[in-house]
C-alpha cells in the first residue's frame, strides 16, 4: 500500500513538472522578449530588408529611411512616458507654471535617458519640449530603445508632408482671397508650435525659430 501511495505521488509530481515545461515557461519566455515600447513593426521589417529600405530612401515622397556607409538607419520620433506626476488645472497663471514644469521634466528625463544610452546606433539628435526626441538610429539603437521601460513609443514617419490646396484651401475660403487678387505674396507666416521642429518634423519648410518660453520669462521680468 505504502509502495502504491509512493507511486502515485511521483506520477503526480512528473505531471505538474510536465505541465510547467510545456505550457508555463514557454509563455513566460514569451512575456520577457515582448518589448516594453510601442513601435511600427514595418521599421522592423525595413531594417532587415535592405533593398527595401533603399527603394524608400530612393523615393522622392518618403523620409523616413537613409543609407549611410550601407547600413539602414531610420528617421524617428521618441515619445517618453509621462511620470512627472503633473496635472494641468487651476487658474491660467497655474496652468501656464505647471506647464512649464511639466515641460522642464520632459526636458530633464529626457537628458537623463539620452546619458544613459549606448548611442552607438542613435545620432542626430533634437531634444523637443513635447516629451522625448527626434534621432537617425539603426537597427542596433532601434533595439536598444523599444526595451527602455522610460519610452512611450517611437514614431515613424516616413511619408514626406504634402499640402493638397485643392482640398484645404476651401475651407478658409482662401480661394476667394485668391479670386481678388490676393496671394500672400511679401507676407511672413508666424508658426506657434512647441512640439514642431524643422529637422523631424517639418525637414526643409520650417526655418529658424525662437523659444517663446524664454521670451515670456524676459517679458515677465520687462526686458522685451
């Protein structure tokens, strides 16, 4: 009887040992090699396919790939996560503080994140005021930024900004502007936009700017 009770024990223990190999460890090891970032799985892709990515770099109306030295690299936008713990509420004046302390945050995670990686595979830099960087990285940088539990998600955009006038200029009635005679000409254009920068988002149609944060500081303070 005690030989029989001793059998079984051993059947039931090589059972649960069987179950946790073929069905618990394999998703665990799953879990683990899930990256922590959301990304475009077709940059993936683009890296691992040269002529791919050649074709996109040849393309007049895509910008989101470039070939240096033969070797892949990628266009892309970094979003952090938002743990600075900030809400914007209050009155105006609170807001406008928080704002900037939020943004401050940004600027400083972001900082600290950029000190603390590799850099082989990242270069060209821009830190933006929205949360995170624009960068050229390879498939190496690419790697080692989608496992940063600090980073939100990273954007690729590889189609060139294209402005359809047709479609938009009716919709402020520009084209009856055009009909008297108007057409900007000698007009200069003023972009108000914390988050845009000429290099990342806008390479080649926004031109050099200045940091409106710093201008209300000095206005503040009666210098401008």
């Amino acid at each position: 009887m005690h030989i029989e009770k001793s059998g079984v024990k051993r059947a039931v223990i090589g059972a649960i040992v069987l179950f946790i190999v073929l069905f618990i460890s394999p998703h665990l090891d799953a879990q683990d090699m899930t990256p922590f970032v959301k990304h475009d799985k077709q940059l993936l892709e683009t890296f691992n396919d040269f002529s791919h990515a050649e074709s996109i770099a040849n393309d007049e109306h895509l910008i989101g790939v470039e070939i240096i030295d033969n070797e892949v690299w990628a266009r892309v936008g970094v979003l952090l996560r938002d743990n600075s713990g900030v809400i914007i509420e209050g009155t105006k004046e609170e807001r406008r503080e928080l704002v900037n302390q939020k943004v401050a945050w940004m600027r400083n995670e972001t900082t600290r994140l950029l000190s603390n990686l590799s850099m082989e595979g990242i270069k060209d830099i821009r830190i933006k005021n929205s949360g995170g960087f624009g960068a050229l990285i390879s498939l190496d940088g690419l790697n080692e930024l989608i496992n940063d539990k600090r980073i939100e998600e990273i954007i690729w955009s590889k189609y060139k900004p294209e402005l359809i006038l047709a479609e938009s200029a009716p919709l402020i009635n520009a084209d009856d502007s055009w009909a008297r005679g108007y057409n900007g000409t000698g007009v200069k254009v003023c972009i108000i936009d914390s988050g845009a920068t000429s290099t990342f988002d806008l390479p080649g149609i926004v031109g050099d700017g200045i940091n409106l944060f710093e201008v209300m500081k000095e206005f503040k303070k009666g210098g401008v």
